[in-house]
C-alpha cells in the first residue's frame, strides 16, 4: 500500500510561520492531521473557538466517566470492561487481597498501569515487587498472580492479537524518554523461591473465554531462565519527557509503548512553555484517524475542568477537541510554570466502544463544558 500522501506546503491568507505560537491576533489554531501526529497536517486559523458549541446532539459526542467508579459494585478479582475494539481492551480492576489461583491471558499482551496499591508480583519469569504508578507488561501466555500489599487498582490495557513495543526515539537517541535500564524485569529471588506448594489452578483467558488448569504443584517453579523476552517494569517516575520552551510539542512525543493499532502515552510533570508567543495549553485539533481516551491518575489536569483521579475521558474522532475554555484562559495569561498532572494517554486506529459499565458513571454533560457561561 502506498504512503505517499498528497502533500504539498500551501500558505493562504494570515496565519503563524510557526505551528502553534505565534498565532495571528485574536485567532485560534486548529489542526487537522493524518495518521495522529505522524502524518500530513494543515493549521487553520479561526476568529471564533473551535470547540466553542453551544449544543451537541446525536451519537457522537465527548464523553468523560468514573473510571475507579465502576468498581463500586464489583465482585473481588473481576476486570470491568470500560472501552474495546478488536484490537484493544480496556479494563479497570481492585483487588483487596492476594489472588488466590494465576492467570493466563491467550489473547494478546497485557499492560497494567497501578493507579493504587503495592505488592508483589510473580509469574513465570519470578518476583517483582510493584507500586503506584507503575506499569507491568505482561507478554502474551504469561502465567502471573498478585499479592497485594495494599489494595491494588489497575488500568488493564490488552493488545488483542498484538503485541507491545518501544516507541522510536529517532534523533533524540536510545536512551531519551527513558533509559532502557530503567526497565525492571522478575528475579527468581527468596521470595519466589517461598511459595506455597500444593494444588494450583490457573484461570486462561482465550477468545474471550474463560478456562480453569489444575495442576498438583505450583506452575511457577523455574529454577532459571534466559532469553531477550520478559515482563518488565516502569514507573512513570523514571520518564524524563521531552521539552521545548518555544513550542507545544504533540502528545505522541511522549508515546511509551506502542502497539500494532494503538498507542500509550503517559503525561508526567513537566515545565510549561515559557516563550512568550508559545501556546502553553494543548492546541485545537480534529485528529479524524485515532479516539483519544485518557486516563487521570494523579494531580491537577491543566487542560480540563472538573476532571478528577480516577477519572476518564472518552475523545471519539469526528469532532474538533482541546482544552476546557478555563483552562485555555489560564494557559493564556501564563501564569503556571508546571504541570503537575500524571496520566496514561491511549490513542486507537479502530473506533472504541464503550461499556454499560462506563456509561453508569458517565458525566452526561461533558460536552457542555466547553460551552462559556
């Protein structure tokens, strides 16, 4: 299939020489892209906001839900399903206490990201003690348990039929973003060494169906292991992003693990612009190609209002979105210097749908707060 796209650089009537700053007096820039952020891109300049409705009616819409709230009434160990297409499966999951069988998910990679809690993890590859805003990626087959030290909530992210990969770092080098050693990966330490033995079960998860394996001994009993495939670790911690001063950089430059129909981009604290003519909140854009879900783990999100911990929002294409009026207003006069804000970024080429779990805690007037009072 070919890439070459119809591109030719066109500049008509006023605009900015230079994408996002310096934007023409009283306008407001909207892009439209190709492919996210990687494709071909025009800016156009607007008089008036271009979220700036005053109804929204019909099917699509932007739509923002509880996320942690869909637990409230679930049973111990079960994962709520809050958004999925073919290729990706988007969960939120607590568990109080230590798992009381493994696990084994058939249908593609598994990404955890701990939004609460400690404990332990152990799995074919050993012992990995985890924490809050971790992330866990669990190759496809991988048997695996939890033991919690404190109540664990995780965002579940499959690639179904996929796998996870690292995002290219092109000229930044190999060791932008995050270093490679700060992957973590499972030791077959004292810890694993100590489990209990006896009678084991492992719950499969295949096609979408659940299968039970009873085994007279406990599976995870590797004596060693060696090879370039693990479950590895990262902490949002340990992600350095990149920053310019001069220009709003695009969200898929901070892209952490990438997928064959996906992305996951984690938002971690970071200086605002400080160039006077830069914008210092997210710019407008209709991204026709990709849904944008993100989800808030922690702090103050300086693009949205009324958006809290646990919270998730729900960006369907078809429709221009960006920051909250507020929000624009206050990136305006400049006044923060930092974010502060920690969350996890997904970005899907299929279109999601959206469970009648999410849709019990939805906030059904979401697309109403763009409109300025």
């Amino acid at each position: 299939m070919s890439r070459n796209w119809i591109e030719f650089p066109r500049v008509e009537g006023e605009t900015s020489k230079q994408a996002h700053a310096d934007l023409p007096n009283g306008s407001y820039e909207r892009e439209i892209g190709r492919d996210g952020f990687f494709g071909p891109a025009a800016h156009i300049y607007h008089k008036h906001p271009p979220t700036g409705w005053i109804k929204f009616e019909g099917p699509l819409r932007p739509r923002a839900f509880d996320a942690v709230g869909t637990l409230a009434n679930c049973e111990p160990y079960k994962f709520v399903p809050l958004l999925s297409n073919s290729s990706c499966r988007i969960e939120i999951w607590h568990t109080p206490h230590a798992m009381p069988m493994l696990a084994r998910n058939a249908d593609g990679d598994l990404l955890f990201f701990v939004h609460e809690g400690a404990g332990d993890l152990y799995c074919d590859f050993g012992h990995l003690p985890y924490r809050d805003g971790d992330y866990i990626l669990l190759p496809r087959g991988t048997m695996w348990r939890l033991e919690p030290s404190a109540p664990t909530t995780i965002l579940r992210i499959e690639a179904t039929n996929g796998s996870y990969k690292l995002p290219e770092r092109g000229i930044l080098g190999p060791h932008a973003i995050f270093d490679p050693a700060a992957l973590e990966t499972p030791k077959l330490d004292e810890a694993f060494k100590s489990q209990r033995e006896g009678e084991w079960q492992v719950s499969v998860k295949r096609r979408g169906q659940m299968s039970l394996i009873t085994y007279p001994f406990n599976p995870l009993d590797a004596i060693g292991w060696k090879g370039n495939l693990s479950v590895v670790k990262l902490n949002w911690r340990d992600i350095r992003p990149v920053m310019s001063h001069r220009y709003h950089i695009p969200p898929s430059v901070h892209s952490t693990f990438v997928a064959d129909r996906f992305v996951v981009c984690t938002f971690v604290p970071r200086p605002i612009e400080s160039d006077p003519g830069a914008l210092k909140v997210p710019f407008f854009h209709s991204n026709d190609d990709f849904d944008e879900v993100i989800f808030y783990h922690a702090g103050e999100f300086f693009s949205r209002d009324n958006i809290k911990p646990g919270m998730m929002t729900f960006h369907p294409n078809g429709f221009t979105h960006g920051p909250h009026p507020k929000a624009f207003a206050a990136g305006a006069k400049g006044t923060k210097t930092m974010t502060d804000e920690v969350a996890v970024m997904i970005d899907t080429r299929d279109p999601l749908d959206m469970s009648v779990e999410a849709e019990a805690t939805e906030v059904k007037t979401y697309a109403e707060s763009w409109i300025v009072k």
